[in-house]
C-alpha cells in the first residue's frame, strides 16, 4: 500500500499564537465586532483623502452623535483608528498597521498543506 498525498487548503497560520498575541488580537476582533463599528472602519478607509470627519460619519446611521462618539472611541482606544481635532471638527484615520494585523490573521499562506 502507498502512501498518498492530498492537497488540503493553506493553512491560515505559520504557527499557534502566543498567549500574548492572542490577547492583542481580541482587542481588535472585539472592537471590529459591532456592525456600526465594523462599517465605520470600512468608512474612514475608504474615504477620500485617506480621513474622515465625523460630520461626515454620523450622517449614514439612524444613530445619536454621542453613540457614534462611543463607537469611534472603541476604535480609537483598540488602536485601529486614531484622531485630530480641527476647530469644531474631529477627523479620524486608519492606522494601517492595526488594520494590516487583523488582514493577516485570514490570509492564507501561499502553499497549501500536504495531508
């Protein structure tokens, strides 16, 4: 009898997380948990100019200001945006690096595994 080989999908990791990455990456799954926050990160990094003013953000939900305040500092405070204000203004931005992280927790690898 021979052995044989089967091509399985690619593995997601190249190795367990850490204890500690693991309870980074809560963080950021927890915060991207909640619809409107999920959708108010999919709005600051697509917006033009790379930024976006809230006066911009609380338009597109049947939602107070400060409930939209709540959600973005979620965000903020998980790290996945960060913020200026400019005179009356708050203008918030992906920081690309907290975002690029929960990216590579689903890319697969290149290759898929051998079985």
């Amino acid at each position: 009898m021979t052995a044989v080989t089967v091509q399985c999908c690619a593995p997601i990791a190249r190795e367990p997380l850490t204890e500690d990455d693991a309870a980074e990456l809560a963080v950021l799954l927890k915060a991207v948990a909640d619809p409107v926050r999920l959708r108010l990160l999919s709005m600051i990094g697509s917006h033009a100019g790379g930024e976006a003013c809230v006066c911009d953000l609380t338009a597109a939900f049947d939602l107070t200001a400060p409930t939209i305040s709540h959600h973005l500092k979620v965000l903020r405070t998980a790290g996945l945006i960060d913020s200026e204000r400019r005179g009356t203004w708050v203008y918030y931005w992906i920081i690309p690096s907290a975002v690029a992280r929960l990216g590579e927790l689903f890319t697969p690898l290149a290759e898929p595994a051998s079985v």
